[in-house]
C-alpha cells in the first residue's frame, strides 16, 4: 500500500492543478458568469420624472381688445383691461378651489391623489389698444363680414395692436384672441329676432370674435364668458389633465356635507362631459390607422345583381367623376379633408372589400312597422361587431414591426346598392336605431361604436356617393377628438348674453378657433398620459430591481422627458412677436413625449428575463451550481492548505 501512495511530487503536481482550475473559476469563470447573467441596466432619469410629475402646468393666452368704436370713452378702453384681470382671476381662484375641494374627496391613494390634485392654470395675458379711425369707413359700415376680416387680418392692427411698430406690443400674434369692438349699430350683430353680442368667426386665420359696443362690466362678463365657456375652456383642461388618473370613469363625486353643490357646478359638468368624451372618442396617440371596409347588408334575389360590385371601378364623385377604385376615391375625398389633422397626426387610410360577409348572415335585421326600412337595434349591432372583427383583419400598427404606437379605426360602410339609382321598392335602405333596443328610437344611417369606428349605411337616401366624403371625414374628426358642429346662438355669463359661434370647415380646413382648442386639449391629454406613463415605468422598475435597461429604452425615456418639458414651456407660450403657433408646437411636442414613453413602456426587451423573488434565485442557482462548485472549492481550499503547510517548512 505504501507503494502505491502517491508521492510527494505527485502531490504537489494534483494540487497544482486543482489550484490551477479553483483560480481559473475564481478569476475568469465567476466575473464571465456574472457579467453574462447581470441584466442590462442603463440610468433613467428618476429625479426628472417626479418632478415633471408633480409640476403644474400653466397654459398662456394671450387676448387682444381692439376698439373701432369712435364713441367709446377712453376711460372705459383704460377700465377694460383692469377689469378682465381682476375678473380672470376671481375664475381661476374658483377654479382652483373647486378642484381641490373634488380632488380631497375623491377618497383615492395618496400617490392618484396627489397627481390628480395638480392645477393646470390658464394665464391670460390681456392687450386693450384704441385702433378707432384706422379702418376705413367704407369697410366698418359693412360690420361683421369678410371684406372686415380680410382688411384686419392683412392690416398691422394685430401685430402692433393700434401703435407704431416702435411701440408694438409683444404678443403671440397667431394664436391670439382678438375681441373687435364695433359700434353698437354695425350689421352683421343681429340674426334674425336675435339680438346678437358678439360673433365668433369661422375663419382660418386668426381667431376674430367681434363685439357690441357696451358698458365695461358688461364687455368684461361676455369677453370673459366667450373664453372661459367657448375658446379655452379652462374647466375642461382641468377635468383633461385629472382623467387620466382616474380608476375607471366614474365621476361621481362624494362631497363633504359642508360644501354647496353650487360651487361645483362648472368642474363637476367638466368632469362629466371629458369622461363622457374618453369612453367615446379614440385616446391620445401619435397616429392612428384607419381601414375602411366595404361590405354588403344582406343576401339579394338571384336575378339581382351582387351588393357589391366584381370590379373597382365603380365609384364616382361630385364633379362627374366616375370609374375610380375605391383607394383612388379615397384619395379624392376623404384625403384631402383630413389635411389639416395630418399636419399634427399620423393618419394612414386604407381600403378593403368584405366580398364573402353579408351582415344578414352574422344577425338578422329586423324590419319596421311601417316597412320603410330594416335596422339593426344597439344589442344586435355588438353582436355583429363581434362576429365580423374577424374578417375585418389586423390594423396595420398591429402587423407592423416598428415602435409606433398607433391607435386603429375601424369604418364600415354598408353598401345597399352600388349605382345611382334606387327602386325603394324592391331593397330596403338599412338604418340604426343606436339610442335603445326600441322600435319607436328614431333611425340613423351612422351607428358609432365608441373607440372602434362606426357603420354607414350607404344606400342613396341619406347618404350617397356624393355626400359620403364628407360623412367619413367627420366621423374620423370626431373620434380623434375634434368637435363636429354647426353655427350655432349660445348664451354667455351670468347676464345670458347672447353669442353667435360660426364654426364647422371653411373649404375642408377647421376654423381656427376650434383647431387651437382641439390642439390644447389635445396636448394636455398627451402630457397627463405620458407622465402617467413613465411613472409607471419608473414604479415598476423600483418592483423589479433586475429589469433589463437597454440603451433604446433609457434613450427613449429621456427623449420623452425632454419633449415634456418642451412641450409645457410652449403651453405657457411667453409672449413674443413670432407668428408662430405655440399651440401648434405644444401639440407636436407633447405628442413626442407620448410616442416615446408609450414607446419605452411596451418595448418588448422589457421581458427579456424571466424575473423570480429574491428568495427563489437560491433554488434555481443551487442545484446548477453545486455539483460544479463544491468539489472546486474543496480541492481549491485543499490545495491552498498544502502550499501554505510547505511554506511554513
């Protein structure tokens, strides 16, 4: 046996190589290991998204009174301004008192609470200027109309606000409000039997509201009406910003017995009409992809022809145009109409026949008492959507592989007949009775379905070739949030008085007015959701320490970050003599901020790891490494105690 015991030069040369491997595992092998398994772990910006989550957000408006009155007083025009700013500052306090008194009750966390108890404040910034005489008369006899608006609007009046360009006053001159005061007898101040204070214009330009020469607390209640109700609406950006922190869209309030109703008034209706909007129109997104899908209503006689017809060129329009494909007509009437909306989204519009679905196949229509027409009730109308989502196919934000965010909407249009002529007799046009399951709701040909799209029914009737342009452009201006409505006489301020608003498209293009609110509460809603957003991320990853990080992620987090702050100077918009639309920019930056942190928040690198609790990494690492690591150990610590024992000799 003693033969057989190695020797000690064997003994030295077993342990070499133990203590070879044992170093080798120590100094290569564990650092190779923990850098191959360490997640990828980039710096975010934590300190800037609680601060940005936590700012307030103050929206500047500058508002230009310009009296043409040669009559008024200048005392009253020097009273004007002081007023409107005592005035705008008795609302904003009560603003803010009733949206602290809602936020405190709203008996959420203290984190939701928090968020939703930000202010957003407007910051009207008023310019009075005295330009009577620099019109000629010939113009002002005329009063309200177009040869006045073309004669301010190319005038320097606006930019110089009455004075020499020496003493111009600095003021965002594009987005501005301009009250023209004209005298008390102009034309143009009447409708009809109703005596008319003021006229909001439906131009493109500029935002021209003209006014009745009155008494100064008068002026000062309807100027301040026609902002607070109408233009800006600082109630409504207000309930904007808070809804997105909401838990569902309940918004019933519960108030403390102390506080009156009364006071609630204009937030409470606020907050009821945005959350009445979000369960209704498309949330905020860079773009959306809207797919427009033709298909038939039901089965026809043998001896008539299809719904839909074998070839593409079917279509015509307004101007006698005819044998157009259904994407060439797309492009002749509908594109066009959403120009001024691509200008501020990514607006994609495609084009598809459903040739093997008839809607009668997935539900069957009823037909009415009085046999005029068949129609599909709200009930029967959700179960056609649910069968035919799966012809429809997939939005193509969802087939595609890059970043974008982009919402999708869905139009169905329901073609009764293809030609222009229609026998009533022999085909029933299909309509919607979308308020209720009842016979007796009044019919529609539009039946919208809240933040997916709509049905149209396209049957020569109602709505033809001819007017389904424009029915397709407004139901896509709806759903991304821009208001759909015709001139129409509201009243303003506690005196009732009353106002005439002039809206809608002038040659397709939304009226200036109306585009610089849809722009603001537009970004607001896009600011609330990506501060939403990223501290969501950020909580998230305070959960999961070992989140992967990757460069793309914390760029894109830092980009949005970046345009957030960007974004809220532009709503603040200090005054400048640049004719650019800080509200435009605002719109645009707030809009980068949502793409990049939507962007981040759903990369998938994100899941890259499977993420276990702490204490479960022992399971999963022991029996990996044990057989490996213990004999290497041993032999390691048993080859250091030999060397050391053959030192000390």
């Amino acid at each position: 046996l003693e033969a057989l015991m190695p020797t000690r030069r064997e003994r030295q040369w077993f342990h070499s190589i133990a203590l070879f491997y044992f170093l080798v595992g120590v100094v290569i092998g564990l650092p190779l290991w923990w850098y191959t398994t360490s997640p990828e772990q980039h710096a975010l910006p934590t300190e800037k998204i609680g601060a940005i989550a936590s700012q307030a957000i103050t929206v500047g408006i500058d508002v230009a009174v310009l009296n043409l009155d040669p009559k008024l007083p200048k005392e009253d025009i020097d009273s004007l301004k002081q007023s409107l700013y005592f005035k705008a500052a008795d609302a904003q306090r009560s603003l803010d008192a009733q949206h602290q008194v809602v936020a405190a009750a709203s008996g959420r966390d203290s984190e939701t609470r928090r968020y939703t108890a930000l202010p957003v404040r407007v910051d009207y910034r008023f310019y009075v200027s005295d330009a009577s005489g620099q019109v000629s008369k010939d113009v002002l006899a005329k009063g309200v109309s177009s040869d006045l608006d073309h004669t301010l609007v190319n005038s320097d009046l606006f930019v110089h606000l009455g004075g020499d360009k020496s003493s111009a006053v600095r003021h965002n001159v594009e987005s501005a409000y301009y009250f023209v005061i004209l005298p008390s007898g102009s034309k143009g101040l009447e409708n009809e039997s109703t005596k008319l204070d003021a006229v909001v214009r439906a131009i493109t330009e500029r935002n021209i509201i003209y006014l009745r020469s009155l008494p100064t607390e008068k002026m000062t209640s309807i100027i301040l009406g026609i902002l607070q109700e109408q233009l800006v609406k600082p109630p409504t950006l207000q309930a904007i910003y808070s809804s997105v922190w909401w838990k569902g869209s309940n918004t019933e309030i519960s108030m403390p017995s102390t506080t009156s109703n009364s006071t609630l008034v204009d937030y409470a209706s606020a907050r009821a009409e945005v959350a009445k909007l979000r369960t209704y129109q498309l949330p905020a997104a860079p773009g959306y992809e809207i797919t427009v899908t033709l298909v038939s209503p039901y089965n026809v006689e043998p001896s008539s022809p299809p719904c839909l017809p074998s070839t593409d060129d079917w279509m015509w329009g307004p101007g006698n145009v005819s044998n157009l494909s259904f994407g060439e007509w797309l492009q002749r009437y509908v594109n066009p109409g959403l120009g001024d909306l691509k200008r501020f989204l990514n607006l994609n519009l495609y084009s598809q026949y459903l040739y093997s679905v008839m809607l009668d196949a997935l539900e069957w229509s009823k037909l009415s008492k009085d046999r005029t027409h068949r129609f599909y009730t709200s009930a029967q109308l959700s179960n056609v959507l649910n069968s035919l989502e799966a012809y429809l196919g997939q939005h193509a934000s969802e087939r595609s592989l890059s970043n974008e965010t982009n919402g999708g909407l869905h139009l169905v249009v329901v073609v009764d007949t293809p030609t222009r002529e229609y026998n009533a007799t022999k085909r029933k046009p299909l309509r919607f009775h979308i308020s209720g399951s009842s016979r007796a709701d009044p019919p529609s040909s539009i039946a919208l379905v809240p933040q997916w799209g709509a049905f149209i029914s396209l049957d020569d009737v109602d709505i033809s070739l001819e007017n389904l342009g424009g029915v397709l452009v407004n139901t896509i201006r709806s759903f991304v949030g821009l208001s759909v409505r015709s001139q129409d006489i509201v009243s303003v301020g506690r005196g009732g008085s009353e106002i005439l608003l002039e809206s809608g498209s002038v040659k397709g293009v939304v009226v200036k007015w109306e585009l610089d609110l849809w722009l603001r509460r537009r970004a607001i809603e896009s600011l609330s959701t990506a501060a939403l957003t990223l501290t969501s991320l950020v909580s998230t990853i305070e959960r999961v320490p070992t989140m992967v990080i990757n460069f793309e992620v914390a760029n894109r987090v830092k980009s949005a970050v970046s345009a957030w702050s960007e974004a809220v100077s532009e709503l603040a918009s200090p005054p400048s003599a640049s004719s650019k639309n800080p509200g435009a920019r605002a719109f645009i930056a707030a809009r980068i901020a949502l793409e990049n942190a939507d962007a981040a928040f759903f990369d998938h690198s994100l899941l890259d790891l499977l993420y276990f609790p702490s204490d479960q990494i022992f399971g999963i690492y022991v029996p990996l490494f044990a057989p490996i690591g213990l004999p290497l150990i041993a032999s390691g610590v048993a080859a250091l105690k030999f060397f050391l024992r053959k030192g000390a000799k």
